[in-house]
C-alpha cells in the first residue's frame, strides 16, 4: 500500500497512458470498463473509503502500541513490534504481485476480495486474546491491503469522468493523507474504551464498502496478455525482509554475534539473493532489475527507504517517550502527534509549486534536512519532564514539514527517466522500498532501546534519535539525484 503521506503522481501520468493497471506491470491488451458508471461521486467514495481503512490502520496501531501490549499480556517492545512490521512486510511482498493478479482476473473482483480478507482479519484481530494470534491476523489484514491500492486506483481511473480525472486523484490520495492526520486522535480516544476497537471500527465500514463497491463501482477487465505473477519471489522477499527484521529485533537478547542472530540475519541475506536471482529470470519479476538502471528511480527508492526508516524510529520512539515518560494517555499522545500530519498537505503543494522553479532533487534534499534538523531539536529539547509546546512540537514540526516537502516530491519523480509502460511498476518499486524503510526502522528502534522498550532512560532515546537524524542525512543525499537529466518518451 502506498504510505499515507507519499504522492502517486507516476501512477497517474501511467493511467493516462491506458493499457497499464496502477502498480502492475505491462500488459498486452487495452483496459475495458464492462459498463459504464451513472455514479462517479459513488465510486470515487467507496474507494477513497477504502484506501482510507488501510492507512488509518497504520496510524492507530502505532498510538495504541502500549495498550495493545498491556491487552494481550506482552510487555516486550522486540516481540511487539511485529504488530506494525509483520503488516508493512507483507504488503511489501505483495503489493506488486496483487495488482498484477488483478490484471488476469480483474480488478473489481481483486478489490473485493482484498477488502473482504481485510475486514474479516480485522474481526480476528480484535478478538485476539494473545500476541500472535494478533499478528497473524495483521499478516491476513495486510494481504487484503496489499491489493487496495494497485486496485483502487486502477478502477478509479477508468470509472472517473475524463474531465474530473485529476480531481478524483487527488482526492484519492488525498484521503489517504486524512487517515495519516486523525489516525492518531482516533486511535487514542478509542483505545480509552479498548485496544479492540481500533479493529472493530474496520468492520462496518468495510462491510458497507463491499456492498456499495458491489452495486455501484464498475468491473475492469483486460485482453488476453496478463500472466500469473512471480509469486515465489514475493515470498521470498517477505522472508528476507523478515529474517532482517527478526535479527535486529532480537539481537539484543540473543547477542549481535550469537548464533540465532548470525542465522537470521544469513536466511535475510540468502532469500534477498534468491529473490534477485528470481527477478533476472522469471518472466513475470516482482521486480524489473533493468528499471534500477534509471538513475532517478534508484535514488529515489534509496532515498524513500532511508526517509521512512528514520521516520518510523521517530514516529513510534514519540509515541514510546510519550507514554513511557511523561505518562500521556493514549488520546493526548494522538492528539500531540496530529500537528505534524495535519501540516503535510499545506507544504506538499508548496513543494508542488516550488518544483517549477528548483530542481526536485534540491526540494526533497531540502526536506530531507529539514527533518534532521527536527530531529536534532527533539533531541536536544527533550527532558524528563514533560514540555510539550517548548521541546516536542517544534521539532515535531520539523520532521513533518521536511516530510511534506521531500516524500511527496521522491514518490512522484522516482519514475520521470521510465517508459509509460514502466511507470506503474516502477512506482510500486518505491511504494515497496517506503514498506522495506518502515520495518528497518522499527527495527533499530527495538534494538536501540533494548528490552527497557519504554521505560529506556532519555541517552537511550538520543540515541534512537541520532541515528534517525544520520539516517535521514543519507535519504537527503540520495534525493539530490531524483533530479531527472531527461524523460524517456
């Protein structure tokens, strides 16, 4: 799924194009709508309702870590911390598989299905009574959401007026942003309730989804041409993400050279190899090696996995700190994250409009700082006592600003050097690099902090935010070189 606060405007200039599904791969024939759609505004609500669920689920997770680990009897941060990876691991595997699957059996029925596995996981996961119970039901949650965004989008584009096109996806993506801004203060108020609502809210929404998609959003096949994709790959990349993320979450109980962490991290290492083997000669590749030729799609996958590593360490060590030290409930953590993502939309047009004038790399280094800079305030303003106003929100601030200002920015240029047949596939390759960047992220976050999680004194949390800040540094050197030198037509 696309990140709640990231752009989609490769995938939008690749719908134009016709003939090539959002988050897919090329393909033989035309698209077809099997009939045309009398409700428009319908259709663009039920998807953007869609995308909506996917990314709040995101947002509210992360604010109600602390409850949900009191609620299923885990105090361990390490063990936790699989409540938020396992669901960013698989969407990661899975989302350019799952909108190539929608090519060969289409789109709409895809889409159903992803929110129908999405909606019933939700149901299993509230009603969870221990961790991985939790966790796999996250697994089932995030295939259903893997096949949201390629789908979604793809409908949108053939059931939106030709007139309203752009407007339609920009409030598309716009909804997704929305869930990034009120995600937190949702979440907060209705975990003082309990934990299992952040789940149970799913349910209703997703139902009265399903049934309006099934009577109002048209179906959209293709000709002859698409193929089953490389699904062995995906499943080898998910365990190659996961050995890597297991190995840095535990290396501080099992030791950094201990045998089960050298294992680990060896299985992360052997599957990545395998799954890029797979890619050079599968038919139908998770990921198209000959796309990372382009210079400007590999900066920017670098530069958004680096970003949302860093954003991830500092999203939840917030969160952590919070709770943890200043004793915040659930609902005032929300409500003191909420000023960042609701500042993201203003300065992603500014982006926007400042892009006709500076080169993009310059704009999303610029951002890139910015977010350094406020990470190094956090650090460096942060007390035992809590100073909300005086030492988090302007720092806070910072980051999202440099957010809004930077990923906006590398998502929509990664794909400026591709072919149009190549932007859909070459934008999931950065939507896939955001996932990879949130999981490692996470990661060092539980490996800095140690088994003292919350509770880890503040030169522990410095520590997490310093390497957040060194992390960011090295997204803002890759972004220098989104900078297209030319587009290839």
């Amino acid at each position: 799924m696309t990140h709640p606060l990231s752009g989609c405007a490769a995938t939008v200039g690749d719908a134009r194009a016709g003939g090539f599904d959002p988050l897919g791969t090329q393909t033989a024939g035309a698209v077809h709508r099997s009939k045309p759609t009398s409700h428009p505004t319908i259709v663009l609500a039920v998807l953007c309702v869609a995308q909506f669920i996917g990314a709040l689920d995101v947002f509210i997770v992360n604010v109600a870590l602390p409850k949900i680990g009191a609620g299923v009897g885990e105090s361990s941060l390490s063990n936790l911390s699989w409540v938020l990876n396992a669901y960013a691991i698989v969407i990661a595997a899975l989302m350019i598989p799952a909108g190539r699957l929608a090519d060969l059996f289409g789109r709409k029925r895809v889409f159903l299905l992803g929110l129908g596995v999405f909606t019933a996981a939700s149901i299993g996961a509230a009603c969870s009574t221990t961790l991985w119970a939790l966790v796999g039901f996250r697994v089932l949650q995030a295939a259903g959401a893997a096949a949201l965004t390629p789908t979604s989008l793809g409908l949108l584009m053939v059931a939106a007026p030709a007139d309203k096109r752009d407007l339609h996806v920009k409030i598309w993506t716009a909804s997704a942003a929305l869930a990034a801004a009120t995600g937190p203060v949702v979440g907060g108020l209705l975990v003082q309730a309990s934990w299992r609502w952040i789940f149970l809210l799913n349910i209703p929404v997703g139902v009265i989804a399903i049934l309006t998609a099934i009577r109002f959003v048209p179906d959209v096949t293709r000709e002859a041409g698409a193929r089953l994709p490389d699904l062995v790959g995906g499943l080898l990349l998910m365990v190659a993400i996961g050995a890597l993320a297991l190995g840095l979450v535990k290396a501080p109980a099992w030791g950094w050279t201990g045998t089960a962490t050298v294992t680990s991290l060896g299985i992360a290492a052997a599957a990545l190899l395998a799954f890029l083997w797979r890619s050079a000669h599968h038919h139908d590749p998770v990921l198209d090696l000959n796309l990372l030729r382009s210079r400007v799609l590999s900066s920017a996958s670098v530069s958004a996995l680096l970003y949302f590593a860093s954003f991830g360490i500092l999203l939840l060590s917030s969160v952590l700190w919070m709770q943890g030290h200043w004793h915040y409930s659930a609902v005032r953590t929300g409500l003191a994250i909420a000023p960042g993502p609701c500042s993201v939309p203003l300065f992603a047009v500014l982006s926007e409009v400042a892009a006709k004038r500076v080169p993009v790399g310059v704009i999303a280094a610029i951002g890139c700082t910015l977010s350094a800079v406020g990470a190094v305030l956090l650090l460096s303003s942060i007390a035992d006592a809590p100073h909300y106003a005086a030492d988090f929100l302007p720092g806070w601030l910072l980051v999202c600003i440099g957010f809004a200002l930077a990923m906006p920015t590398v998502t929509s240029s990664g794909t400026a050097e591709l072919r149009p047949e190549q932007s859909a596939t070459g934008s999931a390759v950065v939507n896939v690099s955001v996932q990879i960047g949130l999981v490692i992220g996470i990661s060092i976050l539980v490996a800095v902090l140690g088994t003292a999680s919350a509770g880890a004194g503040l030169h522990v949390f410095k520590a997490a935010w310093w390497a957040a800040t060194g992390i960011v540094l090295g997204a803002a050197l890759a972004a220098l070189r989104v900078t297209p030198r030319r587009t290839v037509l």
